[in-house]
C-alpha cells in the first residue's frame, strides 16, 4: 500500500471512530475509547505529515451549537482552543461556533470542544451540590457564572501553554529532521495554505471584545480548580493519555 493510500484509510478510521459518541448509542466506556484513538491517531497523523502531504490536505469546516450556560465558559476559552489546535474560527449569532483548518486539527479541535464542555457540565453539577455552593452569598446565577469564568480562565491559560510546548517541540522535531532547517517550512506553510484556503470562502470577520466581572470570588476559585482537573494534553506515543472526562 503506497503512502496516500494508507493516509486515505488512516482518515476514514479517524471519521468513523469520532462518530461513536454517546449520543449515538455508544457506552460511555466505548466513546471515550474511541475519542482516545481518534486523539492518538491525529497526533501520529500530524507527526508523520510531510510537506507534500500538507499541500495536499484538505481544510475542513465544523460547526458546534451550545444553546445552554456553558457558552459562557466556552465564549471565552475558544480563541485558546483554536490557538491550540492551529485553527481559525468565529462565532455565528449567540450559540454557534465555527472552526476551519486542516481536516486533523478541525477534528481535534471539535473533540476537544466536546470534551471540554462535558467536564464543564460535570464539575458545575460538581459544584452544585457541594458545601461552598450551598454556603454562598451571592446569588445562584452568580455564582455560577463567576464558576464558569473560572473554569474558562483556567482552561484558557493551560491551552495557551500546551500551545506553546506543542509548537516548541514541532520546530525542534523538524529541525532535527532536516539538516540546516530551521524547523519552521512546515509551520508557515500550514498557515499559508489556512490563509488562502479561508479567504476563498469570502468569509469577513469583526473582532467583538469582551470584559466580565467576577462577583463571586470563592466560585470563580472553585472554577479554576475544575479547569485544571479536564485532560487536554494530546496523547504522543503509545503510553499517553488521551483526553478524558473526570471521573468520580
């Protein structure tokens, strides 16, 4: 089997492993075991993508809805997400949240969005029935507001550092594999390839800036903790962890 060949059948494996989800009839233990190959495979994917491979790719476009609170969390944590995962993206209206970049990383970066948002549900009913919750002064939407801004800061900053370790290691690695390189073709290539394959959907962006008040200290503090317990890193290697939920 020549290498196109196999890169083909290496995407469908990755498609059909990302639809075995919960709410399409799997067990919880078979999607998240699903979702940790689909994580090994796109980071071995990414590893092994020579630049012909990469002027060849695709770049794919993904669309997620959150009609519930955990928008508020997710708002403030997507532009670290897709910093992250190498992508572009923007919002549509209050609830819609479109992501655009290679087909791995859009993938990646749609999984990780799920991710994400589970473990925010799970820790703010976490939250919910513990003592400080039921010990709070400020108001129930405040403090669970203030617990959301928490939990996207957290996540936030640890995107942004595994970004930075992530980009570290891809410039050293190809570096090393190419004698006087500087590690970096690759890297503008894919965002030059991005670039040009984003302008061609005639797409025009405005930049919306943000601010918050947190008015509950002690759940904002509770938020922070959670977004430190959610598994983002990207498994590398046969022994890594892939990202998953936070269990009891």
């Amino acid at each position: 089997m020549d290498q196109q060949s196999e890169l083909t059948k290496v995407k469908a494996r990755i498609r059909a492993l990302a639809s075995r989800t919960v709410e399409r009839g799997c067990s919880e233990a078979e999607a998240m075991a699903a979702a940790a190959k689909v994580g090994e495979l796109l980071e071995v994917y990414g590893l092994s993508m020579s630049e012909v491979e990469l002027r060849e790719e695709a770049c794919a476009q993904r669309v997620l809805v959150f009609a519930d609170p955990r928008r508020q969390a997710m708002n403030w944590l997507f532009p670290a997400l897709l910093r992250f995962t190498g992508c572009r993206g923007w919002t549509v209206g209050r609830t819609d949240y479109v992501i655009f970049g290679l087909e791995p990383d859009a993938q990646m970066a749609e999984y990780l969005m799920h991710v994400i948002a589970n473990a925010l549900s799970w820790e703010e009913q976490e939250y919910r029935s513990s003592p400080d919750y039921a010990r709070r002064r400020a108001r129930a939407q405040t403090a669970l507001r203030s617990f959301r801004l928490g939990f996207a800061d957290r996540v936030s900053s640890r995107l942004d550092e595994l970004a930075s370790e992530r980009q570290g290691a891809n410039r050293q690695g190809q570096a090393d594999a190419t004698p006087g390189g500087t590690g970096t073709s690759l890297i503008v290539l894919k965002e030059q390839k991005i670039e040009q394959e984003f302008r061609a959907l005639g797409v025009r962006l405005r930049t919306v800036t943000r601010s918050a008040l947190v008015h509950d200290r002690g759940a904002y503090g509770r938020g922070k903790e959670a977004g430190g317990r959610v598994h983002l890193e990207r498994p590398v290697g046969a022994g890594a962890a892939a990202p998953s939920l936070p269990r009891r």
